[in-house]
C-alpha cells in the first residue's frame, strides 16, 4: 500500500513538473511577443507606421530564450518547440527571416542533439516548400498550424528513433512522441492564436479611435456650418428685403449686414485658433503680464464702471509658459467678466487674486455678474455652448484646451445672480540656471 501511495506521489510530481516545464517554456515564447504587442498599439496610437523589424526581433528574442533557457519534458528528449519561431515566422509570410531561423535551427540541432545535418535540411526544405505551396491558396492558419503539425510529426519519429533515443524502450519513445506533438499543437495554436487575437484588438480599438476622431470633427464641422449658416441666413433676408433705391432701408439693413458678415469673420477666427493652438514656453514674470492687461482693458472697464481689484504679493513672478497664450486666456476670461456686467448692481467688480507654492501657481477671478445656473455652468467649456447673445462659446474651449496644454487645469464655479469665479492652476516651473 505505501508502494502504491509513493508510486502514485511520483507520478503526480511529474506531471505537475510538466506542466511547469510547458508553462515556463510558453513564457520563454510568449514574452517578447507580448511585448511587440504593447510596441504596435503605442505605434497605432501615435498614428506611425509600425516598423517591420519589430516583429522579426521578437521572434528572435522568442528563439533565442526558447533555446538557450527552454527546458526537456524528459531528461533524455528535448522540448522540441523551438519549432514555434517558425511557425510564427510562416504566418506572417516572412519568407527571408524564415529561411534564416531554418539556419539556425539546423545548426543548433547538428551541435547540440547531434542530428543528422542532411536530414534537418531535407526537414526544413519540406517546410519550406509547404509553406510555398499554401501561400499560394491564401492559406489559413489552421491549415498552416496542422501541415506544420503533420511534417514536424513525421521527422520528430525519426529523430526519436534514429538520433535522440535509439536505444531506448520503444514505449517510452512512443509516449513521448504522443505527448510532444500534443504539446507542440496546443502551444503552436494558443501562441498563433494570441498573437493574432492581439493585434485584431489593437486594430480594433485604434478603429475605434479612429471612429471617435471623426465623429467628434463631424460634430465639430456641424456645429460650425450650424453656427455659420444663421447670420448668413440673416444677411440673406436683408438683401431681399433690401432696395437700392431706399435710402432710408439701405442706412438702416447695411450695418445689420456689416454686424452679421464680422460676426462670422470671428467665428471662423476662433475655430481656426482652436484647431491650429499650440505653446511654445519661454521664462515670463506673470505680474507683468497683467500689468499689461491693466493698462490696456482699464479705459474698457471704467467705460463700463467695473472695478478691477489685484490681489498679487509679489513684485515679480517668474515660471515657463506661453506669453502671448496665457495674455490670450485671461483677455477672453476679463471679456466674459465685462459682459455678465449684473446692470442692477449699484457696484461691478472683478477681483484677481495670485498665489504662489514651491508646485503650483493658483490665479482667481471672481466678478459679481449675473452668474449661471447648475445646468450652465455643466456645459461651460463645451464648443460653441454660451451664455451670450452674439457669443461663440470657442473662447472659453479655447483657454481650457490652452491651459491644459500647460500641463495646467481649470475650473469654474457660479451662483445664478450673484457671481462666477474662475480657478486655475499652472505648475511653477522655474528656468533651470
């Protein structure tokens, strides 16, 4: 009974050691696979073509680990996938890179299982010439995986018989041979299947992408014509009520007309600065940015009776970012300030405040306008959403997309009636001395 037991312990063991042996030997395979996988997704995602030469070194890598670290189901056979390079090789009809592998594989086994060289030639000729011949009927993977499988079979026998274990008990030799093909069949056919499985999901999602990206500059392009076609609808209702012989319509349709043609020219202007924004930093001192914008909107504002309070400790604030950008923010967001002027109030005001850490510069600028409901302020910064009559709603996408661009961010908060406060965050990055 103990004999019993501790043949039966014994037997488990192997197999669990087995399937270890498959395990680490898929590993050894499957690694740089895996990771001509992740080269080829951030390649698709970044819209470049994926280099060639990417997959023939993972197929290399997966030889050269299989080979050098590959360990024997048994101590007297080999593992015998080292086969699988050029399998993977065939699928993707890498002919020149195949016939090298075959090289390789034909040196290898001379030196190290002392096989016959002639007969490896004549094996991986037979390879070769089936994959010919299937690649001229645009051959299936399956049909691939089990011609592959039905050659390997056959020289495998005779290596079995005639190099490896010549001497050695005929049923061994037999099971050995049953459960190598069975191995070499599954693993050929899980490999084949994760790297195609693979790269139909990275084609899929960059498909995806892709689908987003138009569809997003679908709805752009709508939104745009929608935006566009309603002043030119007006001008086209004023030309046809207009007659050139009264004055009296002439005087009073042409500036409408001149007011709707500028309020397309801005339009487009806003679009075309969305779609072309970028940033180039340089060192700028902040206060003086807005000692600039002080001294250029303040006859605006007090034409408007707002006051502008600055709340800014420091007489100079230095960090990298976009001058003429970041000037372009804070106009479009004192311009949103001026027109959600609250005329009920006795008192306008706007305040700016400026805070400096050792990580982040936080600016606030809070007026006391008309403010935005709940609903209003969800949609703020979306494209051609706004608030004002003759608004676009681009000014606002455009200083979120500018200030995002500063590795920065942005918020908005209000109350409907009493104020809207704008936050945003800009890291200090200070000029390396």
């Amino acid at each position: 009974s103990r004999m019993a037991y501790n043949t039966t312990e014994r037997k488990c063991y192997s197999i669990v050691s087995y399937l270890e042996i498959i395990l680490n030997n898929c590993v050894y395979l499957l690694c740089p696979i895996s990771l001509y996988l992740i080269y080829i997704s951030y390649r698709k995602n970044i819209n470049k073509e994926v280099n060639t030469i990417a997959f023939e070194m993972a197929i290399s890598s997966s030889l050269y680990f299989i080979l050098r670290c590959g360990m024997p189901l048994h101590h007297n056979y080999p593992t015998m996938l080292f086969d699988v390079p050029l399998l993977l090789a065939f699928s993707k009809k890498k002919t020149g890179f195949s016939i090298v592998i075959s090289i390789v594989l034909i040196i290898y086994q001379t030196i190290f299982l002392r096989t016959m060289p002639l007969l490896l030639i004549v094996e991986y000729i037979v390879y070769f010439l089936g994959y010919l011949h299937l690649n001229k009927y645009k051959f299936s993977l399956g049909n691939l995986i089990h011609g592959f499988i039905i050659v390997n079979s056959f020289f495998l026998a005779i290596k079995v018989f005639w190099f490896i274990s010549p001497n050695g008990c005929y049923d061994n030799n037999i099971i050995y041979l049953c459960c190598i093909i069975i191995v070499i069949y599954l693993v050929s056919s899980m490999i084949l299947y994760f790297l195609y499985k693979g790269e139909k999901i990275v084609d899929f999602n960059n498909s995806l992408y892709n689908i987003q990206k138009e569809k997003e500059l679908r709805a752009s392009l709508f939104k745009v014509t929608h935006e566009i076609k309603n002043p030119i609808a007006v001008c086209k209702g004023y030309l046809d009520m207009l007659d050139p012989s009264d004055n009296k319509k002439c005087t009073k349709y042409i500036p409408i007309l001149k007011s709707e043609i500028n309020r397309t020219l801005i339009l487009m202007d806003d679009f075309l600065d969305y779609t072309k924004i970028k940033i180039e930093t340089e060192e700028i001192d902040l206060v003086m940015l807005f000692e600039e914008l002080d001294s250029s909107l303040r006859p605006l504002f007090s034409s408007k009776k707002i006051t502008v309070n600055y709340n800014i400790p420091y007489e100079e604030l230095y960090f990298e970012a976009d001058y003429n950008r970041l000037k372009q923010v804070f106009i479009n967001l004192f311009k949103n300030a001026l027109e959600a002027k609250d005329d009920t109030k006795e008192h306008s005001y706007i305040d700016v405040t400026v805070k400096e850490t050792e990580s982040n510069i936080f600016i606030k600028i809070k007026d006391n306008g008309i403010g935005m409901t709940k609903e209003e302020l969800e949609k703020v910064g979306q494209m051609f959403f706004t608030t004002k009559k003759k608004g676009s709603g681009l000014g606002t996408c455009l200083s979120k997309e500018i200030i995002k661009l500063h590795k920065g961010n942005i918020t908005y908060s209000s109350r409907k009636g009493e104020w809207t406060e704008t936050n945003i965050t800009l890291p200090n990055i200070k000029v390396m001395s």
